[in-house]
C-alpha cells in the first residue's frame, strides 16, 4: 500500500453506518486517530451510547432498518452532506453490499472493506468455492444454485445426505437447513428459501455435503487491496445455535503450528487471488481427520474479531481506518497466538423460552471489570431494546495466560455482570463456558445441539432469601424518600432515584 | 424507612418486611427475622453484608416487578398489591401448560397463522409464527388442544405475553 506519512488522516472524517457495540467500538477508535467520527442512526437508536460517541451525529431514518440502517439512498445522501471521507459499515446491515460498496464508490466516497467486485464475487457462495477451488483450496462436495424443489432432490440425492441448504446470498446462518434425508428436503427448501429471500433479497439456494462432527474455524485476513495479504491466525467458532455463534475463542485448542501454517497459507490463497482490500475472514470447517475444506469469506469485520486482536495486540479496526483513509499501514505480527482469549455474546433473549428475543428498557446494567477483562457493549442504562433490532447487548471478552484461565474469568466475569430489564443468556453462558466438555475443548458445531438441546433453564438455587431482602431493603428506601417528600434526602440512600437507572454502568 | 409487603417469584409468594437506619438493614422474610445486615451503597450496586460472606446485589424496579441480580443470578419478583393478583405476562407461566391460551413468547410481529377455531392441534403442532429481529420463533401446542379462538393475525404486531391462540377448557 502506498506509505503516507504518519499522522496524515488526523482531522479527516468518517461516517459510521451501524449501531450498538461496533459503532461505538468504531467511533471510540476514530478519537483514537485523530479521525472525525459520524454516528448515522435511526430515530430509535437517538439515546444509544454509540451517538454520544460521536463527535458528528446525524438522523438517517425511522427505526425499521429498510428505513435506516439499510437504506443505501439514505446513507450515501448522509456521507455526503457530512462530507465523509469514508464510510465504516461496520458488520451486519450493509456491510457486505456489493451495491452499496459502489453507489459509495461512484460518489468518490471510501469504502472501509473491499472493493465492491470482491464482494459480488464472495456475496455468491457458489462462485466463491469455484474461486478457492481455483486458488488451490480444498472445498466440500456442493451443488450450483437450485432452479427448483425438484432440482434439489436429484443433487442431494447425488451429494448424499446429510446435506446442508444454504442461501446463495447467505450470511450468518439465515436461510440455512440441515436435511438429514429425503423426507425432510421438501419442507425445508421451503422455509429456507423464504428466510433467504426476507433476509437478503434473494431465495436462491444451493447444497452441500454436511460434515459431522466439525468444528467452524476461520482465520483473520488484512489485505492491502495490491495482492498483499497477512494472517492473523485463527478462531474457533465451533458454539452455535441454530448457525449463529455464541461462542468464539483464539487459538483453536485443535490446531496446532503445523495445522495453523496451513490453514493461514490457504486463507491467504483466496484472499491475495482476490486482492482483496482490508479485513476479512475465511472460514472453513475441519473434519475429526484434521482435514478441512472453505466454507465462505466474510468482507467484513466479524463480531468476534477481538479475540484475535486480544491475542495477537492488533487493532484491526485501526488498521481498516487507517487502509481505508490513506494513512500508513501497522505493522502486522506474526500469526502466532500469545496466551488465550474467550468471547461470548450477551444477548437479549430468553433461554427459558426457547432463546426468543426479549425487549423492553434496560433498568440497570453492571458491567464486568477487572485485569484481562473486556466489555465491548452496546447500551447504558435506560436505553430500550427494541425488535428492530439483533439481541446483541454486547460482547464479553477475557484474556488468559492459558485457556483455563481465561475461561476461569470468563466465568467470574459472568457472575459479575447485571443485566435488568429484558432477559438474557448470561446465565446461560456460564453453563456452558463451565460444561466439562467444553472445558476440555472437545468443541463441535453440533455442541449445544447435543448438550443444551431446545429450552433452557439454570438449576434450582438455595431459597433467594437473601435476594427477597435486597429486594425489600430497595423498596423501603423508595418509600422513605417518597414518604419523605424529598427527592435528595441527606441519607445515603438519597441518590437512590438515580441509582435505580443503574449508576450509568454505560457500555 | 420502612417497607412491608408481599414478593412473589416463581415458587411462590413471601411476606417481607425491611426497616433501614444507619445503614442496618432489619428484615423479616415470611415472620422469619434476618441478622442485621449493614447495607450500603457502593459503586453501581447495593453492597449487601450477611454474616461473613458480602454479597453484592443490583437492584431495579419497574412497576411492580423488582429485579435483583445477586451472584451471577437474577431473580424477578412481583410486588403484589394487596389483594389484587395480577397475571404475570412476562414469565415462564407462560409455558407452565395448563392454561386455556398460549401468549406471544416475545415482541414481534405475527408471520403466519396455522390454526382455526375448531381445529384439533397435537402436542407440538405449530399454531403461530411470531417474527422479531429476523428471527421467526413458532408457536407450538403445549399439549393436545382443541382451538376456541384465535386472536392472532398475520401481520399484526404483538406484544410479550399477548394471547396468541385460546384453547377449549378440556382437550376431549
């Protein structure tokens, strides 16, 4: 990439197009640099932290993402009139728009990912696999997208079951189906079909072989746009549900150096035949053999992408600023982890009720602190989770020495955090982060299928007496200073009004 | 500063009583009375001091449900008022199973509607789809039904607890 001296993208100016935890993780690393950073929200996101980030905020539309966070028209117009230099998508929403990559591109706006051809060609998982194949990676055995129902019989027939469905235009597990034989094809063409069409817009879909047991493994990229490609190293996403991770850590405990090698030179295969321009992801998935083939690239920022950052001491959204802005690029470290970090994702949701999301207003939030502990979230007291929106709250990261102590924090960590208001997965999380199989590290996709199968619910505690007087000891200080008709009583539980909104916990 | 009243949890219902002076907190939990506990406001939370062990409690309230996080758990309460029961929307009631309905399991809106009145739905069959968040959650017998009214609607928004489907009193 071409060296521009340091220092050179102070003062310019970068248009956030996202919401929760990564417009606030992204717009806090613009202070960082220097960079002017514009928060672009919806009506329903004004009191969010992430706009009381920014040093620029601008409304883009009403809650509904088609009507915000979604709509390319609006964004662009945004960038525009606020004289955005580049453009931060952050990962979900637009960020892997071929579309709106070049509706950017053609206003002479930057674009913090690749360029939009990278993304049409990576957007469509069927000619993304021929590109690996081309590049020399292993790849699974696959179908090309399926004019119809009957199409789909004859190929899963010929790939043999299990299969999986996935949507062409696929992407964090929406339209996608486990078909474990003939019977159940028919139904599950159609449901994925719809999901992938009310999800990108797009119904095709196309099979592949399903590889069982698997663990999900992908490997971090940073291209500088000309064929130069660095790997930093993989992460194990192998904790889903139902194809949406939960859970993500770096290193892998099933990948060795040698194993590492191969799987960053393949990675890097794909990406530099790609030239492709920032940070991206390949995954893959690696078969008990210790064989493994391509999955899909992300060309975007992962949600999880601090566990690598944690173990390497990158920042990789620094260094897609900085690409994307023209400033000197970071000197990248060698792909080898130093010690152990563990993510989960905090979610809004009910695990009692079959994980389905959980709304209403944050009463109060303790987030977790302490040494090697790291809280990207998204939302502050009094802040409403709404359904517009994904149930991510935010994302618990904890670094360890080795894995156990990083799981050992983890753990504590959990105990720590207080979520009021919505239900969450905390408690959840802390099963599953202290399951003996999971401690050991024998991780597979299929883990919380086989472990938490459908509903969940933490095991029967002691009598919350002691929760009962906590309760109690809240209410009657209420009541004094009601009864007492002043708001700032000279007591120690005079401040409690605030209190009760959760002490600005923040994110 | 005093309180007395009645919390309700999923196990059932406790008279308490609280008296607060000094920072001594005097309790009663079902006539049962508590050791002084000191109690004190530290940081963001409610440092709660039993005995040997501190334990630190975040407490918040919204009406008349009262929240408390104590050692990585949270426990929800309701406070009654007096003789009036309100039906608690929010919870796992929700899926105890013997309730002549089914409520939405979260905020959404309905995708799909699978029954009628009058129709037989076995245990498991789907009733109705909810969406939120691009995720669609369905909506299943708890048990053997007879459908009695549905009051959902494709398209409609629904809010937590919302009654989705009614069932006839007895499955036959």
């Amino acid at each position: 990439m071409p060296a521009v001296s340091r220092g050179t993208i102070r003062g310019r100016r970068l248009l956030v197009a996202n919401r929760g935890e990564i417009a606030l993780r992204v717009l806090r690393t613009c202070r960082t640099l220097g960079v002017v950073g514009i928060a672009a929200h919806s009506e329903a996101d004004a009191a969010m932290p992430f706009v009381a980030a920014a040093d620029e905020a601008v409304c883009i539309g009403p809650g509904p993402a088609r009507e915000s966070y979604l709509d390319i028209g609006r964004v662009v117009e945004a960038a525009r009139n606020l004289r955005a230099d580049a453009v931060h998508p952050g990962y979900g929403f637009l960020s892997e728009n071929a579309d709106f990559a070049e509706a950017l591109e053609d206003a002479g706006i930057g674009f913090v990912g690749p360029r939009s051809e990278t993304i049409r060609l990576m957007g469509n998982k069927v000619r993304a696999k021929q590109a690996a194949e081309r590049a020399g990676v292993p790849v699974s055995r696959g179908s090309g997208n399926l004019a119809d129902l009957a199409a789909a019989e004859v190929e899963a027939a010929r790939i043999g079951y299990p299969v999986l469905l996935k949507a062409a235009a696929g992407g964090g597990g929406r339209g996608m189906r486990v078909v474990d034989g003939p019977r159940d094809l028919e139904a599950a063409f159609h449901s994925a079909s719809a999901e992938a069409r009310a999800s990108f817009g797009k119904a095709d879909l196309f099979l592949e072989r399903l590889l069982r047991p698997a663990r999900h493994l992908e490997v971090q990229v940073f291209g500088d746009g000309a064929g130069g490609v660095h790997a930093l190293g993989e992460r194990e996403c192998s904790i889903q549900r139902r194809h949406q991770k939960v859970i993500e850590e770096a290193p892998s405990p099933a990948v060795d150096e040698r194993l590492r090698a191969r799987l960053c030179e393949a990675a890097v295969a794909i990406a530099a035949a790609a030239k492709y321009r920032g940070a991206g992801t390949v995954e893959f998935l690696l078969g008990p053999d210790g064989s493994f083939h391509f999955l899909e690239m992300n060309c975007r920022l992962q949600v999880e992408h601090p566990v690598t950052e944690m173990v390497t001491g990158t920042d990789l959204v620094a260094a897609q600023i900085r690409l994307a802005l023209g400033g000197e690029a970071l000197p990248f470290p060698d792909p080898r982890p130093r010690g152990w970090a563990v993510e989960v994702r905090v979610c809004a949701e009910d695990p009692a009720l079959g994980f389905a999301p959980s709304t209403g207003r944050i009463l109060a939030l303790r987030v977790p602190r302490g040494a090697f502990v790291r809280w990207d979230g998204g939302f502050a007291a009094g802040n409403e989770v709404t359904p517009h929106y994904d149930s991510l709250l935010g994302k618990l990261l904890c670094w360890g020495a080795t894995r156990a102590e990083a799981l050992a924090r983890t753990a504590e960590a959990l105990r720590e955090i207080a979520v009021l208001g919505p239900r969450t997965n905390v408690e959840f999380l802390r099963a599953v982060i202290e399951h003996p199989r999971f401690a050991e590290g024998r991780l597979a996709t299929s883990f919380l299928e086989e472990e938490f199968p459908a509903e969940w619910s933490p095991a029967a505690g002691p009598a919350p007496e002691e929760a009962v007087l906590a309760a109690a000891a809240f209410l009657a200080a209420q009541e004094g200073g009601a009864a007492a008709g002043a708001p700032r009583a000279p007591s120690p539980w005079g401040t409690l009004p605030s209190w009760r909104n959760g002490g600005g916990g923040g994110a | 500063m005093n309180f007395t009243g009645i919390l309700r949890d999923g196990e059932g219902e406790r008279a308490v009583s609280a008296t607060l002076g000094g920072g001594v907190l005097r309790g009663t939990v079902d006539g049962r009375a508590f050791a002084d506990a000191a109690v004190e406001r530290r940081g963001d939370g409610l440092l709660l001091v039993r005995g040997r062990a501190p334990s630190r409690a975040v407490v918040a309230r919204d009406g008349n449900r009262v929240l408390v996080h104590l050692d990585g758990r949270v426990h929800e309460f309701e406070l009654m008022d007096g003789t009036k029961r309100r039906r608690d929307r929010g919870g796992k009631r929700l899926h105890a199973g013997d309730e002549p309905w089914i409520g939405s399991p979260m905020t959404g809106t309905v995708a799909s509607v699978a029954a009628a009145p009058g129709d037989r739905v076995a245990k498991g069959g789907t009733l109705v789809v909810v969406e939120a968040m691009k995720m669609q959650f369905v909506v299943r017998a708890p048990r053997d039904v007879v459908v009695k009214a549905v009051p959902a609607a494709a398209g409609r928004p629904v809010e937590i607890g919302q009654v989705l489907v009614e069932f006839e009193e007895a499955a036959p």
